[in-house]
C-alpha cells in the first residue's frame, strides 16, 4: 500500500485530538477535579455579577417540609414564605443601586422551607437564589428561584462557598443534617473570623432549644460566652426580620465588597 494514501481517520477519531475544552471523558477525568471546581465558582459567579447580587440573606432549613404538611411543618412553611417576601420588599432586592441588589434571599434551591422563601421573594416580585447539589436522589429546583439565577453544583464545598461569600444574615429554620450542616458552618466561620460580623437568627426558639443545647456546651467550656451570642432566635417572620435589624442586618448603604476571603 502506498503510505501517501494511508488515511487519518483514526487519528481524527482518537481521544487525544479533541479539543480539550469539547471532551468530555477529560474534563470529567481525576486530573481536571481542580478546573471542575474552579468552573462552578466561575459559572455562579458570573450569573451573580450579571445580576448585580452584592449580598444575600441566607435561608435554610428542612426539604422536607410541605404547605401542607403536619404539625408545625405548615406554619413553618407559611412563615418562611413571609420572611422571603419582608425580606425581599425591605432589604434591598428590588432596589437596583449603582447596578447592585442587596440582601437577596438566597436558598438551597430545593423543596420545604427553601422553596417558601424563594416562594416570598417571588411573591413580590423579587429576584432570589437557588444554589441547588447533585444527589444521588436527584433534587430538583423549586419553581420560585429566578431560573437566571438557579445554580446546580456537584461539589458542596464550592455550594457552601457561594453560600457564604456574599451572605449578609442567615436565618435557620426547622430542619435535620442538612441544615444543622450549614448552620454549623456559618457559625464556625464567625467563631474563628473568617466572615465578617452577619447576625445569625434560628426560627422557633423552642424547636432548636430541644435539638442543640447551646448553654450545655457553654457549661461545659467548649465555647465562650461571646460565641453563644452569636445565636438569636424569633418566633415569627416578622420577629425575624426585627431581630436581624437589631444584630445588624445593614440595609441598602452597604459599605462592604461583594468578595469575602473564604
């Protein structure tokens, strides 16, 4: 066979002549986790930006919990709903300034109490956010985060960053790991001073009393008194909305930067 005939086909067809920013088989290869991770900053960020989201008003609390559910499960529900629309009409979120949105609710993107405050935001026209995980049981987005503004991450630690970085309060309700999880994290981030001074408010002072005993681990030395300040609780939405404004919940005139050093 003459050589200058040979065809290139299979080099054409082989793995190593895509571009690699097209193949997918390396991009989704151990050796390109460090870019994965630095993509799913890169994509909320941007989106973030376009929108102009300088600071959020973090909620979390139980998927788990319906409109219609039992017990308290629909009050919870009916009060979150409100905090989002309270905090959406006083905070900053329909105001644009200088190109910028402030205290935008932003949840974890799911059902329960995420969506009742992605539904509240909704409720008065507000934008919010949904910064949605990839589970094994794959969790959809709810239908009241602003869809240019529903995020899907696969790894928690970059979720948990975007959380974080650009939260001004964070409210707690009712809820299970997950949300213990994240609570826990805010709370260590100011305990150890790497976020800025945020007041931290848990919804309905009797459910978190009978899950965490804060003045149990003061007793017992494992956290200063100064650190068992950084816990508040309130009753109702509007309870809530009163005491983030008195820990110092800064409305419209925020001074700070969108980044925080994580």
């Amino acid at each position: 066979m003459d050589d200058s005939k040979r065809s290139n086909a299979a080099n054409m067809a082989s793995a190593s002549y895509r571009l690699a920013a097209l193949d997918q088989d390396f991009l989704l290869g151990d050796s390109t986790r460090g870019v994965r991770f630095l993509l799913e900053y890169a994509k909320a960020e941007e989106s973030l930006r376009t929108w102009g989201v300088r600071s959020t008003i973090v909620v979390f609390g139980s998927a788990r919990i319906r409109e219609d559910g039992p017990g308290r499960h629909a009050f919870w529900y009916q009060e979150a709903r409100s905090f989002g629309a309270i905090a959406s009409q006083r905070g900053g979120a329909l105001t644009v300034t200088s190109g910028t949105r402030d205290n935008v609710i932003a949840t974890g993107g799911g059902p329960g109490i995420m969506e009742a405050a992605n539904r509240g935001a909704s409720d008065v026209g507000a934008p919010s956010i949904g910064f949605n995980i990839t589970l094994p049981h794959e969790q959809e987005p709810n239908a009241f985060s602003t869809p240019d503004l529903t995020f899907r991450f696969h790894y928690f630690a970059m979720r948990k960053m975007h959380l974080a970085m650009r939260a001004n309060a964070l409210v707690v309700f009712p809820g299970g790991f997950g949300t213990l999880d994240e609570l826990f994290e805010i709370l260590t981030l100011r305990q150890t001073g790497k976020a800025p001074p945020l007041p931290i408010v848990l919804f309905d002072k009797a459910y978190w009393q009978s899950v965490i005993k804060f003045d149990a681990l003061l007793e017992h030395g494992m956290v200063s008194e100064k650190d068992r300040e950084l816990v508040n609780f309130a009753d109702t939405a509007e309870d809530v909305w009163t005491a983030l404004i008195e820990n110092g919940l800064v409305v419209q005139t925020l001074e700070r930067g969108s980044e925080q050093d994580f």
